[in-house]
C-alpha cells in the first residue's frame, strides 16, 4: 500500500455510506482521466505505479483504491459489480468531474465498460486492458469456480495463507500475471505481499460475477449501446482473460480498436509499461 510514486500527488478520501474510497490524484491540467485497476490482491499503486506519472503531465489523474483494497478499508458491505459501477459515479461527483476517461484493467476494465453503456454522457474516452465481464466457462469448469467463489477457505484464506510466503506468492506471478518479468517484478512482488497482508484476497467482484449456472456479470449483449472511442488491450499469453474473449468483446463495440500484446499477460500494465502506456497516452490525446 505504499504511494512512492515517481510524481507529485494527492491522496484524497469520498466518504460512501459503507467505507471511505482513497484516491489518488496526479495532474493540474488536462482532461480528466480515471483509472480503474483490477480485483483481489490489487490497489490503485498496484496496478498504476507506472501510469500515473506517465499521464499527470498531459492528464488530470484519478485513482480509487476499490473498497477492500489498498487504504479504502474498512468497507462495511458487498462491493459487487453494482455497487462498483456506483463507486465510479461517487468519485466523478466528488470532484466535480462531468465527463472523463476511463482506464480499466481486469475488474476494473468490466466496470468501465459497464459505466461506458450505463452513463455514455459521462465518458469521453475508454481504454479496457483484459477486461472482466466478457467470459465465460466450460460447465464443469463453470460450476467449480462457482464453489471457490462461495467457499470462503478457498477463496480468502488458501490466497492468504499462500501469499504470506515469497516464494509462493512469486511463483502465483509468474505463472498467472506474467509471461516475461518486468524489471521490477521483486518490487512487485513485495508490493502484492503487503497489499495480501493487509486483507485482500479474492475480491467481491470476482465471487458475485459468477453463478451457479452461468456469469452474473456478461456485457456482451450490450457492448454494442458504447458510443464512445473505445481500445482494448490484450496480451496475448494471458491466462485470466483469454485473447479470444477481448477479440470477440472488441468487434461488438461500434469503431472499437484492438491491440494485442506478443507475449504479454494479464498484468499488461505492470509487464509493459514501456510499451502500453505510450499507446493509452496517444488514444487518451486524440481529438473526437
């Protein structure tokens, strides 16, 4: 959870009825552009240590921490899909922001989907890396998701127990976030032990998305109401979010554009920051 961010910035609290959302803010001129990082074991710093400073020369930067994450504890209730996409609106009012940018990841990348279909007046530009709620399981598969999701054990205490140890939670890294590793990926390591240490495990999100039968939170039959510019980015080695599914999401939103990330994974902002914040940066710029 620590903020050394290679930039000048503010961290500011939105006070909701359940908890107050931390958020960081980077930038005094410029659009505005939020950014939205991803579930479990994540944070704004997390998943945006690199973004931020890349932005806040051209941008106005805005980072939430999702309930249970990083300095937005304690949180007193489900911080489902909803109540996320309502989180959004919440930070947007609190600082007087009519219409901006959305930069989502995984999770994140869901819920700016979602706020991009649901409030289209209030989103100039999007940017979805990996994101969730455009996937689907095989039924066996299926249902045995759905029971880690419902059984606390495995969905809480096994990623805490396991995360508690540097060799485990490295391995868990290389193997679901990364193809190639970053040149800080011991950083991130520490990074994802303190951030484990503190509470996060799986996230709220990621065990109310999935049913018994089929996912909670699908966008696909509405991805085709966006009406903003939209990119997404996709590695192509990413295990959490298969290629296919981001290809397929992308075709359905009018004017989409898709980028996919050789031998890239699911964390694309931590592996290649090098490589994809100059391309959010570009798309955030363009005029239209």
């Amino acid at each position: 959870m620590t903020d050394d961010l290679a930039v000048d910035h503010d961290s500011h609290e939105v006070v909701c009825p359940e908890g107050r959302l931390r958020v960081i803010t980077a930038g005094d001129t410029g659009p505005p552009v939020v950014l939205l990082s991803g579930g479990g074991t994540d944070s704004a710093t997390l998943s945006w240590r690199h973004l931020i400073p890349d932005l806040a020369d051209s941008f106005r930067v805005f980072a939430p921490d999702w309930p249970k994450q990083g300095r937005s504890r304690p949180w007193n209730g489900v911080a489902d899909h909803d109540r996320l996409v309502r989180c959004v609106t919440e930070v947007l009012d609190h600082f007087g922001l009519d219409r901006v940018a959305l930069v989502g990841l995984s999770q994140g990348g869901a819920v700016a989907l979602s706020y991009a279909i649901d409030h289209p007046g209030r989103v100039r530009r999007l940017v979805a890396l990996a994101p969730g709620g455009i996937i689907d399981f095989p039924p066996v598969v299926h249902q045995l998701l759905w029971l880690t999701a419902k059984i606390p054990f495995l969905n809480r205490t096994l990623p805490s127990l396991m995360a508690r140890d540097r060799r485990s939670t490295a391995a868990f890294a290389r193997r679901a976030l990364f193809t190639d590793l970053p040149a800080d990926f011991d950083e991130i390591v520490d990074e994802i032990m303190i951030e484990s240490r503190a509470g996060s495990s799986s996230s709220d999100w990621q065990n109310t998305s999935i049913g018994p039968f089929g996912m909670t939170v699908d966008l696909r039959p509405r991805l085709s109401e966006i009406r903003c510019p939209t990119l997404f980015l996709q590695g192509d080695s990413d295990v959490g979010i298969r290629q296919h599914f981001t290809a397929a999401a992308a075709r359905l939103v009018p004017g989409a554009k898709l980028i996919m990330l050789d031998n890239t994974g699911h964390w694309i902002s931590r592996q290649s920051p090098e490589l994809v914040n100059p391309m959010i940066k570009e798309f955030l710029a363009a005029r239209g």
